[in-house]
C-alpha cells in the first residue's frame, strides 16, 4: 500500500507536468507509468522520434535540391541502423531527463498498470496507491480497425513505422492527416515510393485547403500516387506484398505494396483503467469530459490531454496539467485558451491557429481575409522556396485576428506569433505596425495583415470597397 496526496496516470507531456507542477507547489506525488521510460507517446514513440527524423530527412532532400544553387552532391549513402541509433539516442536523453527531474523533485515513480478500485484507490501490476487526488493523463493509443492484418509485420501502424526496421521499396499510407504525411514525408527522403489513400476530399482535412495546397502540389510531383476521396476496400497478406482493394475515382482496384501503414486518428484510453470503479463518467469514444478547472465529475478526480477531448496535443495537455495540480493546491486556476495551435511537420510544413475559414464560414461569422504569397518573400526565394502562402483571417466588424494558417518552411516556428496576437486580442494595426526584421520567414505575417488592411506595398493591394 502506497499512501499519496496526488496520483498521476501517465507520464506523457501532461503527466510529468501535472506530477512536476504539483510537487513544486509542496503535495506529495506518486506518478504511475505502464512503460520502462517516462514520457508517454509523446517522447517515445511519436512527436519527438519522428522530429528526429523528418530532421534526417530535411538534410537528404536539401543536399538532393542543391543542384539549382550550383552545388551538387553524390547520391546520399544512407545508414538506417544509424539514422534508427541517433533517434533513439535524442529519446533516451529526453527520458531520462525527466527520470532526473522526478527524483530531483522526490516524485516517487510507479510502473504498472493503473487501474481503479475507487473513487480513492489506484491498483497496479503489483501495489495499491491510496490517494487524496487523481490526475488521469492515461493518453490515447494509435487506432487499429479489426479490418486490418495487423498480426503481419508489414501492416504497421505509427509505433511500427518509427521503429525503422528497414525501407520498404512500395509504402502505401493509409490516412492523409499529419501523422501519415509526417512519415510519408520520413520514407520518401529514405527512398520508399510513396502512395497516399484519403478518404477526405484534401489532405489535412482539420486545415483550410488553400494552406495545405502548396503542401499537396509539392508531394504530388514526388509521390506514386495521392488518391482523395478514395478509401480501401480489402487488404489481403500475400507472400509478394500486401494487396490493398481500393474504392475511388481514378484509383486502382487494386494494388500490390511491400509494406502499408495504417495512419487514420488516434483512440482516447478512458475505458481501459476502469474508471466507472471510481464513479468518472466515460463517453462513448472513451473521452472523459471535464470542466475548466479539469475536473471529472467525481470531485477529487480530474483528467488532463488526449483522453479529455480534441485536440489530441501535447502542448494542449501541458498547460491543461498546470491547471489540474494548482486547483487541487488550491489555487484560482482553469484552462480558457482562446486557441491552440496545430502543426504538420512536413515539407512544406503547415500550421495554422484559430479559427479556420471553413469554420467561421459554417458559423457564418462575418471576416475580412488577408494573403502573402511566398513566391513574394525574398527570404523563402533565398532559400530555394516558393510555394508558401501567409493567410490572416479578422472579425470584419472589430477587425481584431480570429485565425491564421501558414504553410511554408519552419511555419511550425513561425504561428506562435499570430497564436499570441490571437490570444492578446490584437487588431490589423497591432501587427501591421510592429517592426518586423527583414528579410524574414516571420516577416510574411505583417504581409498578410497588410494585404489585409490594404496597406502592403511589396505586392499591389487588393482593390477594397469604399
């Protein structure tokens, strides 16, 4: 029997917050994890391991464009046993500093499986942990339809495809949303001959569809095949490869691949730790619903990232866990952000924060629009690049920003400003009138206020109404 004050399940990015942040404000803290390492998905087997990689992957495709600049490299000679060890090792430090950080902060660390007993008590593998106060950040798990022959190895899913155990010479991805296109983007740069299945009618369908088109005509020129509004119909093991069925126009009715990763969403894992023991109400989904100050409807219970709600993010759940650990230290805290923002880490990246213009026209919020067009920024035509695009959306009545998407090289870095504009309430003269240095990726912001506002001069502004 352990006796604690606050029980953390999970150790991701909102569960090491949740137990770090609790233990700095005096609780006694006990932090279970059903892994060897800390740090969840997240840090093991998805953001951080794929950023890694898509890192090696810039580098191959950089020396490989390099010709139009005068600079020619040889065929890259590509170690995968290598490229696989400096991911791990870039996972390993990261784990263990927060294996560090726990002890330094004398957060006692419990693996096993958690499950409830009560709305007080925790069992794992081996002890019972009585407790004060619950934080679930118990995460989500990759999603794998019954349909699938995932009992073959090359069937894989995002965990697999990480693991690079080699490069298969035909990859089909199965979903075009940021996790497929993050490892199609990875295999490619490999050598893998890429196809993409979407059963949308655009990649990324969450992002508007003039972001993620630069994005798309890129890959399109690199891929075998990009087949939208296309789903799979069968799949079937075979000794020469995987046979998918395809249903679509312009797809095949079927085709033969070395390998195929199943990349379609994410399930929350709230009915996997009992929690209907404890008396927390569970959806149908698995998410468990929560209020501002992250509380379930049990009163000493709350619930923090993947498993409380989309967006499944890890930097959501950061500031969620926060919250969790100061209410329960009795502190006047809640999770109100006005916008979090998302990033594809592709070639283009894409990223955009807000609100989109596919929402604000489906909730017929009236808004005025500004684009900057990359092919305009001498900073992007530096670096051999053209085919971004900056696109600010304002309420039209205040003219304060409600939504910015960007899609271009480090737009991942580049959103944290309009995600603060956002959240400060900035209005197009807070940002057209902030000096931005030049020339800049981030200086294409101002330029899509600007167009907005009618006031660029690096382009001819569009014609505006009296």
């Amino acid at each position: 029997m352990i006796k604690t004050q606050i029980v953390v399940i999970g150790s991701g990015p909102g569960g090491y917050t949740a137990a770090f942040r609790a233990a700095d404000l005096g609780k006694k803290v006990t932090l279970i994890e059903c892994h060897k390492n800390l740090g969840g998905v997240c840090l093991n087997v998805g953001c951080i391991p794929s950023k890694a990689l898509l890192h090696t992957a810039q580098i191959i495709n950089e020396a490989r464009q390099a010709q139009h600049l005068g600079v020619s490299f040889n065929a890259p000679k590509i170690d995968i046993n290598v490229v696989r060890q400096n991911k791990d090792n870039i996972v390993d430090k990261l784990t263990n500093g927060i294996k560090a950080l726990a002890q330094a902060r004398g957060v006692q660390v419990v693996n096993g499986y958690a499950k409830f007993i009560s709305n007080t008590q925790i069992k794992t593998d081996d002890v019972i942990i009585e407790f004060e106060h619950a934080i679930i950040a118990a995460g989500s798990r990759v999603t794998k339809p019954d349909v699938f022959p995932f009992d073959d190895p090359r069937v894989m899913d995002s965990t697999d495809a990480l693991d690079l155990k080699n490069v298969p010479k035909r990859l089909l991805i199965v979903g075009g949303g940021i996790i497929g296109l993050e490892m199609a983007t990875i295999y490619s740069a490999l050598g893998s001959e890429i196809t993409v299945v979407e059963i949308a009618n655009q990649l990324i369908a969450a992002a508007d569809k003039d972001i993620v088109s630069p994005l798309f005509r890129r890959i399109k020129k690199q891929y075998a095949n990009i087949f939208l509004n296309t789903k799979v119909s069968s799949m079937d093991v075979q000794d020469d490869g995987i046979k998918v069925g395809f249903e679509g126009r312009g797809a095949p009715e079927f085709d033969i691949f070395d390998k195929v990763l199943v990349a379609i969403g994410r399930t929350p894992n709230g009915k996997l730790i009992d929690a209907d023991k404890a008396g927390v109400n569970v959806d149908d989904w698995g998410f468990i619903p929560v209020d501002k100050q992250m509380k379930t409807n049990v009163e000493n219970i709350y619930a923090i990232g993947d498993i409380v709600g989309q967006p499944m993010l890890a930097h959501k759940a950061v500031h969620e866990a926060k919250v969790a650990a100061e209410v329960i230290a009795g502190y006047k805290s809640g999770f109100d952000a006005i916008t979090i923002p998302a990033v594809a880490y592709t070639d283009p990246e894409v990223a955009w924060t807000g609100k989109t213009e596919k929402q604000l026209k489906a909730e017929g919020i009236a808004y005025e629009v500004g684009k900057f067009p990359w092919l305009a920024s001498g900073r992007s035509l530096s670096i051999g690049r053209n085919e971004g695009i900056s696109k600010a959306l304002f309420d039209k009545h205040t003219h304060r920003i409600i939504g910015m998407g960007i899609c271009g090289t480090n737009a991942g870095e580049i959103i944290a400003e309009p995600t603060l504009a956002i959240e400060m309430g900035c209005d197009m003269s807070d940002i057209a009138l902030t000096v931005h240095a030049h020339p800049t990726l981030s200086e294409t912001t101002a330029f899509a206020v600007e167009m907005a506002e009618g006031t660029i001069t690096d382009l001819l502004p569009p014609r505006k109404k009296k």
